[in-house]
C-alpha cells in the first residue's frame, strides 16, 4: 500500500494526509465469533476503503455473528493497482465473498455504499440474501453520464491519465472520508461504463434503501423511483446526510434500522 496515493477528504478538499500507522484503517475488515447463524457484509464505494465503515463496527459486531468487508480490488492499494482495476474484477470478487459466507451463514445481509450499493443489487440477484441494505446505490448519477463517460475518454486519448479526487461528499463537518486523492481515467472510464450497462433488477428480498438529501454525487430521486411502491422496500430520506451516509449526519437512523429489523426477526 501506498498511504500517500490517500487523503482525508471533505466537499472535494485534502484536509490531512496520512502516515503509514494509519494503513490499518483501509485494511479489509473480518471480524467473526464462534456463531455461524448472521453475517453482514460490507460493500464501499468507489475509491474509498474499508475505512469508511469502522465508525458503524463496534455497533455492527453487536448484531452479528460475522462483519467482513472486503477491499474492492484496486482500492485500498495504490494509484496503480487502481487504474488498472476492472469492473468484471469488482463483480467476479464480490460474487466470490458473498459465495463464501452464504455457505458458512444461515443468514448473510448485505450493506453497499454507492458503487458498492450497485454490486450489491447485482448479488441480490445471484444469490438468497436475507436483508439487503441500500447506502445511496450508484444506480443514478447527478452527472449526465454519457457527456462525461465522453470526456473521460477523449482526455484518457489525448494522453491524461489522473485527474483530482472530488471524494468525500458529507453534509456535516464531524468527519472525513479516506480515499484516493487522483482518479485515473481508466478506472473513471469503468465505473461510468460500469453504471450506464447495468441491468437493474428489483431486489427481491427484504430491502432498507437510504438516500441522503444533499448527495451531490447520486441522483436520489431518479434512485428512489426504481423503488417505489414496492411491498418489501422501504425508502428513508436522511436529512442531515449527502452521499457518504456511513460517516454523515444520520449515522444512528442506519443502525436503528438494522437493530430493529433483527429484533422483529427474531420475534417473529
């Protein structure tokens, strides 16, 4: 890992860097007890980590047998490892983990955020998940996606090859994202295409979708309509969040869901 390819960032702008002490706050998470009965998966978003969950963990490890959190091939390792990340890479490895821990579990939820909120629709699909939970899915950007899917590749030919990170979009102040300070335009060009192919599904099983009011990254609206009127969906509008909801304003609404979805669970 390269820790200097990071920055702590807030509305686009670099407040910190971080030191090599620090790596272990991006490193994939995999926390399990002796109980094979609930695990959670974690899915995170484009160039981000792992680290963008730690604030939900010690309330997550409550509610599960098994937290994990893989790190998105090209994430969490260096400018790169990242530029040559493929999309089918992000499928192939996601589909690999949650293979897994739907052999070891009786029950596996999953959680994704953003670009991970989009392969976990696509894992809904594969396999028989028991509670999906949906942390604003890049299903629908803000940004007309074939303008800029153009301009990405126009300036990739014309010999660019990295442009600045505009990462960490929260609507508080208390925290900050870690991700990657520069894009390349390779990766730029796979996560576009990645979004503008993809065949949505309805997710068929239970599903909390979370959608903050300020996303300036994902168009929640247009989000919310795939997903309306649908019996085993329901839509909460986080007021005091944007996009990196995990981190943001509403943090104990996301965990009030899951905690109360497991109680009437087991009630039931």
């Amino acid at each position: 890992m390269n820790i200097d390819a990071f920055r702590c960032m807030r509305q686009g702008k670099q407040l910190f860097t971080l030191n090599q002490q620090d790596s272990f706050l991006l490193a994939p998470i995999e926390q399990r007890t002796n109980k094979t009965h609930r695990a959670l998966l974690l899915l995170h978003g484009f160039s981000s980590s792992p680290a963008v969950f730690r604030l939900l963990l010690p309330s997550l490890t409550l509610y599960y047998d098994a937290v994990v959190c893989p790190a998105l091939i090209g994430h969490a390792e260096n400018l790169d490892s990242f530029a040559h990340a493929k999309a089918r890479d992000w499928i192939s490895q996601t589909e690999q983990t949650c293979e897994i821990l739907t052999k070891q579990f009786t029950q596996v939820d999953l959680m994704g955020l953003s670009l991970g909120g989009l392969l976990a629709c696509h894992l809904s699909t594969r396999f028989n998940l028991h509670h999906l939970y949906l942390l604003a899915p890049a299903l629908d950007l803000r940004l007309g996606l074939s303008h800029w899917l153009k301009i990405a590749k126009a300036l990739n030919w014309l010999g660019f090859r990295k442009i600045r990170s505009a990462a960490g979009n929260l609507y508080t102040a208390e925290n900050c994202e870690i991700a990657y300070r520069q894009l390349p335009l390779t990766t730029i060009i796979e996560i576009l295409t990645l979004i503008q192919q993809f065949q949505f599904e309805t997710p068929k099983c239970p599903t909390d979708l979370f959608l903050g009011c300020h996303d300036e990254v994902v168009s929640s609206w247009r989000v919310a309509d795939r997903f309306t009127d649908k019996e085993n969906i329901n839509i909460h509008w986080l007021p005091n969040s944007a996009h990196v909801l995990p981190l943001d304003g509403d943090q104990n609404t996301i965990l009030a869901c899951i905690k109360k979805n497991l109680a009437s669970k087991q009630e039931s």
